[in-house]
C-alpha cells in the first residue's frame, strides 16, 4: 500500500489527484475531500484501494 502523499498523514492513500499546477499525488480519502474542490483538481480513485470514493 501507499500512504497518503500529504505531510504527517500516515493513512493509506486510497485517490490520484491530478493537479494542473504540481505533480500528481497519491492521497487518502480524507485529503482527497478538501484538494478536490480546488478548481482544476481532478480525483480518481486508486485501483485495488478498499476505501469509499467519492
Ligand atoms: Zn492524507
């Protein structure tokens, strides 16, 4: 598994964001919520991931 691209967030990344202004990162659900309503932030869930998305 994955953890979750953000700093000093040890949960499993479960979402891909790809993000128009920086390089595409791996992050939890949790993160993914709140980047994801950034204009231009695009959220796909990550293959085999168990987590609920969206
Ligand atoms: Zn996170």
């Amino acid at each position: 598994m994955t953890n979750c691209a953000e700093d000093g967030c040890a949960r499993e990344a479960a979402v891909r964001l790809h993000v128009p202004w920086d390089a595409d990162r791996d992050v939890c659900v949790a993160h993914a919520r709140s980047l994801a309503q950034r204009d231009g932030v695009v959220a796909e869930p990550l293959e085999g991931s168990q987590a609920e998305w969206p």
